[in-house]
C-alpha cells in the first residue's frame, strides 16, 4: 500500500512525541524522510517575515494543523473565507485544509484584522504550515 | 434538545424513510435528498439511518438546549451559529444556549441539520420519518412551528466532535457535461412509454421542464410543451413509487417524490432512477429539470457511485477522527 497523507501524519506526531528529530522510511520503491523542525515553523513568505517588523499590532498566524491541500473558499463557493482587510474572531474559519473528500478548519487564534493569505491556495501544507496572517490589537 | 425558533414552510424531522408499509397502502416518506442525510450522519458517526431535519425554506432558526455536536448539509443556506458563520456541508459543535440560523439559500433547496445521535422523535411504522399525508411520524405528524421542542438522543461521549466539512454531493458525484443551470436526471422508460410517438417522446427528452411552485415532497408538477399520447389513455389505479414519471391529461409530467400516494392512475412514461432522486430534492421551483434517458444496468452501476462515495466518506472520516484522537 502507498504511504499516504494520513501516514505521514501519523508518523509526525509519533516523531513529535518522542522527541525523535528525524526519521526514513523506505517501502515498495518508495523513500520519505521526515524531519521535525525544532526552532518553531520557518517563515517561508516575505509577507509574513515583514509581519515581525511592525508597530502597529500583534501578529498572530492561524495554522495548518492536518497534512493536505490548501483550499481558501468553500468548494461550493467562489468567495474565500477571508480577505486581507477583514475583521475577523478568534476561532473563525479562515481556510481549509482538503484530504481526500474531507476539509479541516484552519482557525483564527486571535481576533483581529487579516493581514495576509500567507498559504497559496492549492498549496500543500503541513502540520504547523503558517495559512493566514492577523493583526490584532496590541 | 432542540427548541425550534423560527421557521417558513414546511420543515419536518426525517430519516431514510418507512419502507415495510407500502403494501397496506403506507407510503414511504423520508429525506428528499437521502444523501445529504447519510453524509450529515455519517459525519456525526451516527447509524445513517438517524432522524434530522428537512429545511425547505429560510429564514430557519434554532435553539440547542445542551452541548450538541451537528451536521448541516445539502442546500448552502448561509448558515451561523451564534453570528460565526459555519460553511455548507459542515459538522460542528454547539453549547447549550446557542442560536443556529440559516438566512437563505443560495444554492439547492433542501438543507438537512443532523445532531450527535439523532432526532429522537417515537418510530411509528419502523421510521422517524413525518409523512404529512397521514399526519403520522415525526412530530407530531405535521411540519414544525415555532417553539416545537425536539428531543435528541444522547450521543456517544467519546466520539470526536471537532470541525469537519465534506465535499458537497453535487462536485463530488457531478454529471460529467451537465449544463449549467439544468439538473439533469437520468430515467429508464416506463409501462405506458410506447403509447407516445416518435414527436412525443423527443418533447420529453429534449426540453428543459421548469420546476412549478406546485411542486413539494408529494410530487413535482412541471411545466413544458405539452406531450400527448397516440391516443387518450385510460388505465385503473395502480402501484407507483417515487421517481414515476407520470403525464396527466395536459401533457405536462408529474414526478412523484418521497411523499407520493402508493397508488396512481396517469400513464407512465419513465421513471428516475434512485441514485438520481436527490438531484430532483435539490432543484428548486424555476429551476430547469432534464431527462436522460438510462438503462437499467447504468442505473445500477449509478447506485454503485453513490455507494462508493458515501462509503469512502465513512473510511475517511473514521481514519481523521482516530488521527486527531491521538493528539
């Protein structure tokens, strides 16, 4: 059987758990190596990085907390769930993560008001992989 | 519980319907779109089976007397609870006290909201579900007003009650070159089908029929050219089930739903599959229907999509749930 998501998933948080830094597998043909990152999530986006450097608020980066695909409006809808500008709640839903036929929220941690869609839609994202960026009042 | 706040036209606690009754006369009732049900439920990790609520109309609101995990499916409703918006297809969880509301529908006509374990309203006949014909099931045997109260089962405390969507039923199972604004149904022909001509029966396959506003669970009166037999047919009542086509008099078919009589007497001129009927749940009045024609081989191996679909939800969101029990 083909190493899924789930799979990869599930053997993050064993890896997350134990403490262990890295692991690699190989099966029928196929290799993956998993390495946790110690240092907190990287910032892979100039938007986010710029985030760090300003005055007027607190940044607060709702992530991806499943393995999946990036998907920033309901499949239904043709409107994301959020836009820079908007004021949102904690805990809204400012994006889904797609695995299979499922979809996974990713939350708002903060009230505020959304800075930017850090994550590319259609993008496949990680446990921990920042999606959206909010600035709340500090 | 479950207090119902406010509510137009006629909501009504379903399951999948009263099946071993038909035979004295008893029809079978049941959710108009059986997959938006078995999707809400199967998210819930309830038997599918399980009793929700049809949501014809908006505006809807509703009161949760406990914590209670739910499920909204089918039609996008534009739905909140407590003013945070909760996404179509969707199951998430309330506390007691909370407000769910739906404001309007923007795309389907049917909105199905399942809780942790059900709707617990008394089995009449072996179902939940309301047949409004008969004034028996669900509540009271009648549509939901205001201030009804609802009794849920306990759910199962240990199952997982974090948010989940699923993909909606119309994309996951979307008839490859459908146009757009057209539902389209497939049908296989039926008894009285050779009592048309060749000009008949091609008015039938090829208009676009408009849904009429007297359509309902009972059946859907639609409106088109009009197709006339050979000559006027006269036949005695006889069984029929939901999905017969029917051409009365004028010409203009009739659809019989999940609430239709057991018995009619208009000839038949196709019947729509089952693995197609929710379509017809989901259309609208205005909306355009269409007919394709099928055979009854396809219409099995249709069933067979539906099944494959729902079954791989299941897998899916059993394997998620043990996933994230683990953190």
């Amino acid at each position: 059987m083909p190493i899924d998501t789930t799979d990869i998933e599930r053997l993050a948080q064993i890896l997350e758990r134990s403490g262990v830094a890295s692991i690699e597998i190989e099966e029928n043909g196929q290799s993956l190596k998993l390495v946790m990152e110690t240092e907190g999530p990287t910032v892979p986006s100039p938007a986010l990085a710029a985030l760090t450097g300003r005055s007027d608020g607190v940044a607060n980066v709702a992530k991806a907390d499943v393995a999946g695909i990036f998907v920033a409006a309901h499949p239904s809808r043709t409107k994301p769930f959020v836009e820079p500008g908007q004021a949102i709640e904690a805990g809204a839903i400012v994006g889904l993560v797609k695995i299979g036929r499922l979809y996974v929220p990713v939350l708002s941690p903060a009230a505020g008001i959304v800075d930017s869609i850090v994550a590319e839609a259609g993008a496949t994202v990680g446990y921990g992989t920042p999606i959206v960026s909010v600035r709340s009042a500090a | 519980m479950i207090e119902i706040l406010s509510v137009l036209g006629p909501a009504s606690v379903q399951d999948l319907g009263r099946f071993d009754q038909y035979r004295f006369g008893v029809g079978t009732s049941g959710a108009m779109d059986d997959i938006a049900l078995r999707a809400g439920n199967i998210l819930l990790a309830n038997d599918e089976n399980a009793a929700g609520i049809e949501i014809p109309m908006t505006p809807f609101k509703l009161r949760f007397g406990r914590d209670t995990a739910f499920a909204l499916t089918g039609a996008d409703a534009g739905a909140d609870l407590g003013g945070r918006a909760i996404p179509p297809w969707w199951r998430s969880q309330a506390r007691a006290g909370d407000v769910l509301s739906l404001k309007a529908m923007t795309r389907g006509a049917r909105s199905y909201l399942t809780v942790g374990g059900g709707i617990d309203v008394p089995v009449v006949l072996g179902s939940r579900s309301t047949q409004l014909r008969g004034q028996l099931g669900g509540l009271h045997g009648r549509s939901l007003q205001p201030g009804d109260v609802l009794p849920c089962t306990a759910p199962d405390s240990s199952a997982c009650i974090g948010e989940l969507g699923t993909e909606p039923a119309d994309i996951a199972l979307a008839r490859p070159n459908a146009p757009a604004g057209v539902t389209v149904v497939r049908v296989v022909i039926a008894g009285e089908y050779d009592m048309y001509d060749g000009v008949a029966q091609d008015l039938f396959w090829r208009s676009d029929w408009k849904v009429t506003p007297q359509s309902n669970r009972y059946g859907y009166r639609l409106q088109g050219p009009a197709v006339m037999p050979i000559s006027p047919v006269e036949k005695r009542s006889h069984g029929i089930v939901p999905g017969v086509v029917q051409i009365p008099p004028n010409g203009q078919p009739i659809i019989q739903m999940r609430d239709a009589q057991t018995s009619g007497g208009y000839p038949k001129i196709a019947t729509v599959i089952e693995a197609d009927l929710w379509r017809i749940g989901q259309a609208g009045l205005g909306g355009k229907l269409r007919f394709e024609q099928t055979l009854y081989p396809d219409a099995l191996a249709a069933q067979d999509e539906v099944s494959a679909y729902l079954d791989k939800l299941r897998v899916n969101v059993r394997r998620l749930e043990e996933l994230r029990r683990c953190r």
